[in-house]
C-alpha cells in the first residue's frame, strides 16, 4: 500500500470529484458509446450492437468497427437480413469477431420476430440474448433509453476500488456495491467519466497519481508506484 494510504483523506465528494474529473479529461476521446449516440447512433438496437462489438476491444477498434456495421445496417430489419459471415467482415478487428457477428445476427432476428424490430427497453428482455451481460444492458439502457442504470467496466471497477469507495471485487460486486453508494444522478456519468479517466489518468499501471485532480479524495488501495 502507499504512503498515501495513511494520510487522512476528507469524506468522498461526488459531486466535486466528477466535476474535476469532467475538466481533467476534456482533451481525450469520449467513451465509445456516448461518442456513438453523439454521432447520430443512438437507437437501443444501435447502442447495443456496439456493446457487443467492444467486448474485450479497445474503443479505438470497436467504435470504427461499429460506425462501419450500422452505417450497412442501421436497425434490426436491415441487419437481419445479412449473413453472419456479411457481419463478421465488416467487424473483423474486434476481438471474437466471428461469435460477435453470430449473436448480432440472431439479436436482429429476434428483435424483429418478437418486438416488431424495436427493442424495448428492458434489462431482462436484453439480457436474454446470448453475450449480452449486465454491463452491455445496463450500458445501452442508460445511453439509449435515459435509464438510471450503473454499468461497470474495467475501469470503472478499478478507479472507484483504488480510491477506496468500494472494495475490490467482481463487476457484479462493485455494480452492487456503487448501486448503495453513489447518488442516482451519478450512476449513467460514472461510465462516461471513468472510462476515459481510467484511460489516460488512473492508467492500471503506473496511475498518473502526480496530476490527478481528485488525489485528495483518493485512499490509493494498492498503488505501490505511480507517476
């Protein structure tokens, strides 16, 4: 643990926090699928349909690899009607491409056959696709639908443990954890922010602990090096 471990540290303020953290990373790209929904892609199939392709795929891939299947098939009725191999070639940087191409297939098909070709927005109805998780639900429904929805990534989970507002666990854990901690109004900004913060700031190795700007709040947990 680090020496700032045993500093005395003020109460987490949220609010205050986010609003540093909004400032600190204005100069970077935004995350993928609020980028997304900024260019027009904002539809739940559309939003959802990218979740799926940036599984395990860094934003740089998977948001040009999104653009260039919705601007092929921007709704499920268009992009029902492609092969799974007519999928997987305009997805074809992302990791797991050819199972991606399978499920966003068979995710059009559905939401054509049962919901008329619109999805409705509901967490069980999405998360009853295959690959669909509770992030890619809980993401899509809060950037699509407006839905007061947490949706923990990898950097989200790893930011808030560090600082010490939750305790290291799965993404399910820290889903549950922020769920009784973190004000409502804050559960769709906390992907927006932390994803690309945990990017460029809060790197995993070797955090950028010097210009941080939320350093006063942050308890550290298991920074024992830093920039």
């Amino acid at each position: 643990m680090s020496r700032a471990n045993s500093q005395i540290k003020p109460p987490f303020n949220i609010p205050v926090m986010f609003k540093h953290i909004e400032q600190a990373i204005a100069p970077f790209a935004e995350a993928a699928m609020f980028d997304l929904k900024r260019r027009g892609y904002h539809s739940l199939f559309q939003q959802l349909v990218a979740c799926i392709i940036s599984i395990r795929t860094r934003d740089e891939v998977s948001l040009p690899e999104s653009i260039r299947l919705l601007d092929v098939a921007p709704d499920a009725e268009t992009m029902s009607r492609l092969s799974a191999e007519e999928i997987d070639a305009l997805i074809n940087k992302s990791t797991f491409h050819e199972s991606k191409a399978r499920q966003i297939r068979d995710i059009a098909i559905r939401t054509v056959e049962e919901f008329d070709g619109d999805l409705p927005c509901d967490f069980d109805v999405l998360t009853s696709f295959t690959g669909v998780g509770p992030k890619c639900a809980n993401l899509a429904l809060s950037v699509a639908c407006g839905a007061a929805e947490i949706a923990v990534d990898v950097h989200v989970n790893r930011v808030t443990t560090r600082w010490g507002y939750i305790s290291a666990g799965s993404a399910e854990h820290a889903r549950r954890q922020l769920e009784t901690k973190l004000p409502k109004p804050y559960w769709v900004e906390i992907n927006r922010l932390l994803v690309p913060f945990g990017k460029h700031v809060c790197t995993g190795y070797l955090p950028k602990c010097s210009t941080c700007p939320v350093l006063e709040y942050c308890r550290q947990v298991e920074v024992h090096a830093h920039r």
